[in-house]
C-alpha cells in the first residue's frame, strides 16, 4: 500500500524554463502596454496621435468603467 | 508551449472582456448616462468636453462599439500580460495545478492591479474630476499601480521563501500581511485627490463606482477561471509524454 500512496500523489507540474518565456514576455509586454495606452491614457493626459481626442472620445466609457483617469 | 499559452491567455482575455462589457452595458451604463446628463446641465459643461458642439463620438456609439472597444481591448492585453505572469508563477510558487494557480494568480492580480489602486483613487464618473489636473490624477493613478504591483511581486517572491521555512500557510499569510501593510503606509503617503463636486449626488456616485469595481471582477474572474481551464488543457497535454508516470495522466 505504501507503494502505491508514493505513486498517487500530485504528477510534478510542468515548469515552462524562463529562457522559453522571456522572449515572449518581451513581445506580449509591448504590446499589451501599447494597447493599454491607447484605451487607458490616449487623448487623456498624453495625446500621440493628432486625432483631437478622437480616442478618448471613441473609448470614453470603457476608460471610465474600467476605472481610469479620464479627463 | 509558451505560444499556446499565450494565444490561450488571450483568447480567455477576449472572452473576459466581452463578458465585462455586457456586464458594464447593462450595470454600468446607467450611471453614466445620468452622470453626463448632470455635466451637461451644470455650469462647466463647455470645459468638460463633452458639450454638444464637441460630439465627435455620439453617445450611441460611445456606450455600444466604444465601450465594447475599450474593455475588449483591455481584455485581451490584460489577458496576454496575464498568461506570461502564469507561465512565470506555474510550478515555481508550489505544486498547484494550473487552474488553481490560474485562480489564485487571477485573484491576487485583481487586488493588486485593480482593488488596492481603487480605495486610494476610486473610479470617477464624467463630471467629477477637475480637466486641468487630468496629468497629475494620470501620474498617481498609474505610479500607486506600478507600486502595488511591485509590492505584490515582492510579496509573492519572499512568501515563497518564507513558506519554505514556516510552512505555506505563515509564509502566505505573512507575504500579504507585509504587502497590505507596505501599500497602506503607500497610500497614506500619496497626495489625496478629492474632485467630486458639493452638487453631484452621492447615490449617482456610489452606483457607478461600484459597477466600475464589478465590472473589473467581472472580467478578472472569467480571465482566472477561462484560462485555467484552457491552461489546464494545454499543460496537462504537455505533461503526459515526458513527466507524468504511465497510468496517472488523464485520471484527473
């Protein structure tokens, strides 16, 4: 019996090695900081894009919802 | 592996999100309407942005296409930052399987990323919130995250450690208990933004805070959940060829 509760326990889970993660870290980084500026801070208190507020507009109530500062 | 996941992590985002806005159209919306009403009718409405003349984006469109837009977006940038976190805290925080690390990291994220920076800056509806200190309310909004997030990796790291030597449950318990008391002492430091005007009503007010709050648990629980079960599809395939003894994959 003892045998079979050393074999029934928890199978290791799989570590995926930080070497594999890193590269894609960087990239999914980016852009999702690049996507959560534009609905978060575009046309707000920064303006990138000469659009006069056209995003800010565009996404105003899910800026708000979401809880960010929008004007 | 890191692909799959990060597509997973992204799909679930994308469901999140969707869902979040359903929740925030029906919960939230109405309070958003009445609060621009109220901008509208009162003195500053020519400051604020939102007056007749400067309708780039009309009100059907803002609270349809733009807030789908908007939280969809969100969930899916929220949802690829979210699967590299995972990938990053599977296997190394304990031996959880990936649904409940997926549930526990979606949990302990929302604290850190959403509710913490909420009780210092709560959401404001239109109409409350001066525009000319939009810059200054950006800057500590997103520092005081950025601070509560790098507490709560802190917190997450030494947890680890200690609970190797006091055990899981001291060593949880003290990581959160040093991470509240270092973002408390955090946000009593940080300057106070107080805006809401004598006249807005308190009523209006507590409606939409509490639908911006919900609508954010909404879309952070079905991020944990979707990709925890997704996760545990892809890992738990990953898993029976090289680690898992014959016999046992599968069985859960």
């Amino acid at each position: 019996m003892s045998q079979a509760s050393i074999a029934t326990p928890h199978p290791v889970p799989l570590r995926i090695p930080l070497r594999e993660i890193a590269p894609w870290a960087v990239f999914a980084g980016v852009l999702a900081l690049v996507v959560l500026f534009f609905v978060s801070t575009e046309a707000g208190a920064v303006e990138l894009l000469s659009t006069n507020g056209l995003v800010h507009e565009f996404v105003h109530d899910g800026r708000h919802l979401l809880a960010f500062p929008c004007h | 592996m890191m692909r799959t996941v990060l597509v997973r992590g992204l799909l679930a985002g994308l469901i999140a999100g969707a869902l979040a806005t359903v929740f925030a159209y029906v919960v939230g919306e109405p309070s958003v309407d009445v609060a621009i009403g109220l901008e509208e009718a009162g003195p500053g409405a020519h400051e604020h942005g939102h007056g007749a003349e400067e309708a780039v984006v009309s009100r059907g469109v803002q609270r349809t296409v733009g807030l789908l837009t908007g939280v969809g977006l969100y969930g899916v940038a929220v949802g690829g930052l979210f699967a590299v976190a995972f990938a990053f805290v599977h296997g190394r925080l304990g031996a959880l399987r990936p649904r409940l690390t997926a549930a526990l990291l979606a949990a302990g994220a929302f604290v850190v990323v959403v509710l913490v920076p909420f009780l210092k800056y709560p959401a404001n509806p239109p109409a409350v919130g001066q525009p000319g200190t939009i810059g200054d309310r950006t800057s500590l909004y997103f520092g005081f995250v950025a601070l509560s997030l790098a507490l709560g990796i802190v917190a997450a790291v030494a947890g680890r450690a200690l609970a190797d030597r006091l055990g899981a449950w001291w060593g949880g318990l003290l990581a959160a208990g040093g991470y509240v008391v270092a973002a408390a002492v955090a946000a009593a430091l940080l300057p106070v933004v107080d805006e809401v005007p004598p006249e807005f009503p308190g009523s209006v007010l507590w409606d939409f805070r509490l639908a911006s709050l919900a609508t954010q648990l909404v879309l952070w629980t079905s991020l944990g959940l979707l990709f925890g079960a997704f996760a545990e599809r892809a890992l738990r395939a990953g898993d029976t060829a090289p680690t898992a003894p014959a016999g046992l994959a599968g069985q859960r």
